[in-house]
C-alpha cells in the first residue's frame, strides 16, 4: 500500500534534482502539458465510452475504449491511489489504439464515483488514503470476477484469446489477484511502482499469482526497492519454482514514474516500461 512518507519522500528527492516542483507541476497539469502522451505508431481508429459495471457490491463507473471494428484481447486496468482520471483514460486510449480493448476502473466506486482526486497525480496522499483503506482481499476479487466478466460480455472482445491486466501502485496486488480470481481467462500479468506485492500472510498477493498460469512484468521503482530491497529476489525466486515467465526489474526511478500526471513522472522510464508492456501483451495475448 502507498504512504504518505513513501509519497512525500519521492517527491522531495525529485525537486532536489531540479526537475519540478509541486506549484510548478500543478499549474503544468492545470494547461494539459502533463496529460501528453507519444503517439502510437500506426494506431488503430477507436471507440471510447463511459460505461456502468454490475458487481456484488453497486454498480461502478469506468471508461471503456476498444478497437472500432473487429475484435481485439481484452484488458483490465487497475490505476494507482489516485484513481480513474484523465492520465489513466489517456493510458487506456493509447493502449486501445495498440489493439485492445481496454477496461480502466474506478476502484473506489464503493465510495465515490471519479474523479476521485481533485489534483490528479498531484493530490496531496492524504486526501486519499481513505479511499484505499476502503479496499481489501476480498474486493480485489469479487471486483475482478465482475469486471472480466463484464469484458467477456462486449462484442469487442476476443473470447478465443486470453486477457491482459496491469496494476499501478496500489493496483499492483490487484492485478495480482485478478489472475488469481479468474485464472483460464488472465494470460498477462503487468505491474509499475506496485505497492505490497509481497508480504508474509499466507494470501500475499504474490503467493496467489504463482498459482496461475500467466506471464509477468514486474516493473520495479527503484525507490520501492531501496526499501524492500528482497522482495525482487522472493518474486523471482516464487515464479521460477512455479515455472512462470517473469521479467522482473528495477526501473532508476522513483515510484508513481509512469502515470503522465505524476509528480515523479519520467518519461523515458516509463516508455521504457511500456514498450516492455506491450511485448508482454504481443506473446501472451497472441
């Protein structure tokens, strides 16, 4: 799970290099400039829309952009601490034009509908810690049953071909748990910055996805890994003994680098990690 300290501390040593500053970021995201994403290479037309999902706990509001025509592997996006928002549409867009179709969720929608941080990337964590206190086990699970099989339903979906989920920070463990919850239909596994990946409970998430079949990207913050620098070592060591493919790395920077919204953003990074995204998603969804 993110932290304040964890959040603030990042944020600090990223100003200390002169790059930016919250007051300087801010107005930034207020002009668009931090929503801009590099164009997709011979993208795809596509649909977009906002759309309701049916779970057992209410109905939750999420944006759902695919293909115009065809088919395509489905996808379920879990966004960070900070929710659906234009950063997370934008990455989902993008990745519908790469040919998928992508569902991105508000996680929170048990509390409130999105946007549910009035600054983005940017909100200060303690406005949302209470969001994702909200969240455990259990909703990963039941909430990945509904939206996968929301995405089953959707005449845009591939059904003979297996679907792909990334997580960020918090999200991490629900992508996780999403291969777990339903394990014939997940192929691909993607994390950035993913916060509790691992922990000593029984039912960490790292436990549970070694009991599927999927392949992984574990996209590491080289922040998160200074300080818990062994659980790259548990996640390589459990996914080699259940014989899973796993790409497991420390990317030098500090978490939260890929969302464009970020006060940590680093672009080169996170093309990086999304490059090795999309390679994941060409062999495992094919």
């Amino acid at each position: 799970m993110c932290d304040q300290d964890h959040f603030e501390n990042d944020r600090k040593e990223y100003e200390a290099r002169g790059l930016v500053t919250r007051k300087q970021f801010g107005m930034m995201l207020g002009a668009g400039i931090a929503m801009m994403l590099p164009k997709v290479a011979n993208a795809v037309t596509v649909t977009e829309s906002d759309v309701n999902v049916t779970t057992p706990d209410g109905t939750a509001d999420c944006y759902f952009v695919h293909p115009a025509t065809g088919t395509a592997p489905g996808v379920l996006v879990w966004p960070d601490i900070f929710g659906l928002r234009p950063a997370f549409r934008n990455m989902g867009k993008r990745l519908a034009e790469s040919g998928y179709s992508v569902l991105v969720v508000n996680p929170f929608y048990r509390t409130k509908k999105a946007p549910t941080a009035d600054q983005g990337g940017a909100t200060p964590i303690q406005q949302v810690l209470p969001l994702a206190q909200t969240l455990s086990e259990t909703t990963h699970m039941t909430d990945a049953k509904a939206f996968i099989g929301w995405l089953d339903q959707q005449s845009s979906i591939a059904k003979n071909r297996k679907m792909g989920t990334q997580g960020y920070c918090m999200g991490g463990p629900m992508a996780f748990r999403t291969a777990a919850a339903v394990p014939d239909r997940i192929g691909a596994v993607a994390t950035f910055h993913g916060g509790g990946l691992v922990t000593k409970m029984p039912n960490s998430p790292h436990l549970q996805a070694a009991k599927t079949k999927a392949q992984f990207l574990i996209a590491v913050a080289e922040s998160d890994d200074k300080t818990s620098p062994e659980d790259k070592n548990v996640l390589k060591e459990t996914f080699a003994k259940a014989n899973l493919q796993a790409e497991i790395e420390v990317y030098g920077a500090a978490h939260g680098w890929c969302p464009p919204d970020s006060t940590v953003y680093n672009e080169q990074l996170a093309e990086k990690a999304w490059g090795r995204l999309l390679v994941l998603y060409g062999k495992a969804l094919a």
